[in-house]
C-alpha cells in the first residue's frame, strides 16, 4: 500500500514563525497535494505539483509557499504563520495517468498562538 | 463559487437503517465522481467512484446511484454499522484539462453518526 507520511501530528507554533510541514510519499506518485481541513469548511486545496519543481496554486494559495526538489517530498511553508492559519493540514499524492485515486497522509494540526 | 453541493451536513443513523448522502453538481464537463471516508485522526480514504457511463455501482453494503440529467449523485450505506461513523467526502473531477492538471472539487462533508 501507498504510504504518505506527514512529519508532524501536532505542531504549536507562535505568530510570525517560519513554519515548515513536511510531507514525503513512497510510491513514485507524480502528484501531490496540500490541503487545509476547518470544520464546515470541507477540504480547501492550498497548492499541488505535478512534478519535482513545478507546482500551481490551489484555492487558497494566500500565506502559503511549497516546495518539491525531490519527487517524494512536498514541503509546505508558512513565511510568517498567523492565528488564521490555525488548522488540520493534509498531504495527498496519486499517479499521473490512469489512476485517479488519491492517497492522504493522516495529517499535521497546526496550533498558531 | 462551490460547484459540488452536499447534503446532509450532518446525519443520525440507527444500526441497521440505510444511510443516505447527496450531492449535487454544475459543471457537466466532470467524468469521475468518487467518495472519500474519514474517520477521527486520519485522513480520507477512497471509499468508492463510478464514472458517467454507469448509473449505479456497489460494493459491499456502499452503493453510488448516478443522475447524470439531475446532475446529482449519492452513497447509500445499506445496513449502517456503528463503524460506519465518520465523514464522508463526495467530490467531482473532469480530465479535459491535460492530464497533469486535474484537481478535485470537493463537497464540504457529511459527518454521519449510527447508534448501536
């Protein structure tokens, strides 16, 4: 089985930090995904690569950097978290062609105080 | 502008009983149409698709029913487990973009509790 493994189950961090999540999947998988999970909100793509180097804004870019230099990893930053960016983060990855399935790591709660 | 509509938010559900979900669709260009499942601390999981060219497709006690003219889709959970609780996701896909480019378009969710 796909395995997407997110550095961090918890993270507690001050406003204005630097904030680094990691996220890294095992299967060779092209793409990958970042998401932020609010309640009543569903799932909101932040921003998503489709190979090492590229990436595209999601629906919610604002506040948010990535970064992809090897095909396994997506890394999301927070330049300068805030209180807004409180939240559940999800990494997701699948294969380019003919599979659409999406694999989800089990997530990282970020705490901004 | 939200272009998957779900519904219920939430639901309660006695053991046994069907579970019923909905969602609604406006873009006539999607072709996959795949529910997720989240329980408590983990992410979701694919629970089960269909595409356009079907109407209906089942696994094991889930079943999609599609209504390609209404636009709509929904999960019926048959039997409903008290390990059933969690919530789930419909969302909606098109590949008329290059094939790279795709990206899911989510429903906001429904949190379904079954009583034992």
């Amino acid at each position: 089985d796909v395995k997407v493994t997110q550095s961090s189950r918890y993270l507690v961090k001050r406003t204005g930090e630097k904030v680094f999540l990691e996220c890294v999947q095992d299967m060779d998988h092209e793409n990958m995904f970042w998401y932020r999970q609010d309640p009543g909100l569903g799932l909101r793509l932040i921003y998503f690569s489709y190979d090492v180097k590229m990436k595209e804004k999601g629906d919610i870019p604002e506040g948010y950097s990535v970064s992809r230099e090897k095909k396994e990893r997506f890394s999301l930053i927070l330049e300068s978290a805030s209180t807004n960016q409180t939240s559940m983060y999800l990494c997701a990855s699948r294969l380019r062609r003919n599979n659409e399935k999406l694999f989800f790591g089990s997530g990282t709660q970020l705490s901004v105080l | 502008q939200q272009q998957v509509k779900q519904s219920p938010q939430s639901l309660i559900v006695q053991k046994g009983g069907i579970s019923i979900i909905n969602c609604a669709y406006e873009n006539t260009a999607f072709d996959y149409f795949p529910w997720y499942q989240q329980f408590p601390g983990k992410g979701p999981a694919l629970l089960i698709a269909i595409r356009p060219d079907v109407s209906e497709k089942k696994e094991g006690r889930f079943t999609i029913s599609f209504n390609k003219s209404a636009k709509q889709f929904s999960l019926h959970i048959m039997d409903s487990q008290p390990g059933d609780s969690a919530t789930y996701f419909c969302a909606a896909e098109t590949r008329f973009r290059a094939g790279n480019n795709r990206k899911l378009i989510w429903g906001l969710g429904t949190s379904l509790a079954v009583n034992p």
